[in-house]
C-alpha cells in the first residue's frame, strides 16, 4: 500500500492524507479504472481530518484536456460530497456509497465514476479530498463549481492524491 502524501493542508495539527493501494502519488493509475478497463473507481483511503470536520468532499479532476501539450479545459471525473465525517475511505469500484453521501454531474453529463480516458498524451488526475465544518443541504446533482462554490468559506483541510494515465498504444 502506497502512503505517500502529494500535498495536504489542514488548520493546526496533522496533515490530512489521501492515498490509494492502487496507485502512488505521481504514478500510473492501472488500466482496470480507466475507459481501457473496467471504468472503477480505485480505492481511496484517507486520515488527518481536522477537529470539527462534519462531512468529507471528494473531486476528480484533469487538468490536461484534451492535450497535455496545450490544454484547454480540466476534465471533471467525479463529485461527491457529504461522505460522512467519520469515514475513512472508499472500496475499489464503490457501488453503494456510504450512507447520506451525494454526487454531482461529471463531464460526461452524468453522475458517477468516470474513469479516465485521455485522447491524447499522459494526463494527471487529481484526487481532492475536503474536509468541511458542515453537511451541505442537497445541491441536486451539481457541478464541480458549483459544489466548490457552497463549500467556500467550510474547508478545514484537504489534501491532493495525483495519478497519471496514458492510453496503450498512444504517445
């Protein structure tokens, strides 16, 4: 299992961490999560989070889209929030969330795990993991902007857990 830290902030005391047993930070995320695969979620494991911490939010992201060469947009993957405070992770290819835990639309349009799937290039994945001093109310299936935007001013800490894909047989 990978323990390694790619960033993390917190307001006093330990850094929150976000690791996965998939992939390390900086490394390849295995094909069986991507679109070349079986399109999973990897696991995901997480401590450190701050006193008074109420929910957890999760964001995948890409940065590279389409091409890592000139990029023109960040690609979202998947929006959670509201995992419960107390939790500390998700199984790989998580069907059933933990209870009370909502999701938003990706990029595709549609809610969920979207694994990734770069035209072009080897493209990083952001994990980013927040930690909040409140459940939010529902935001009915929001965007990435959207949930950042009811989260401003309610994030204790939050840490960064980053992969790299490239499709097989592209360069």
């Amino acid at each position: 299992m990978w323990t390694l830290v790619l960033a993390a902030l917190a307001s006093g005391g330990a850094p929150v961490k976000l690791t996965s047993p998939q992939f390390e930070a900086g490394g390849s995320i295995p094909a069986k999560h991507t679109c070349e695969g079986d399109d999973t979620s990897p696991a995901l494991e997480w401590s450190g989070l701050p006193a008074g911490t109420k929910s957890v939010a999760l964001i995948v992201d890409d940065p590279d889209a389409p091409d890592p060469a000139a990029p023109k947009t960040t690609w979202v993957h998947w929006v959670l929030y509201n995992l419960p405070a107390d939790s500390t992770g998700l199984p790989e290819g998580v069907k059933a969330l933990p209870e009370g835990t909502l999701q938003g639309r990706n990029d595709w349009k549609r809610v969920g795990f979207g694994g990734p799937c770069p035209p072009i290039g080897e493209h990083r994945y952001f994990h980013k993991l927040y930690a909040l001093d409140v459940v939010l109310p529902d935001l009915r299936e929001p965007t990435k902007a959207a949930l950042l935007e009811a989260m401003e001013g309610h994030v204790l800490g939050q840490a960064e857990l980053v992969g790299r894909y490239q499709k097989h047989g592209r360069k």
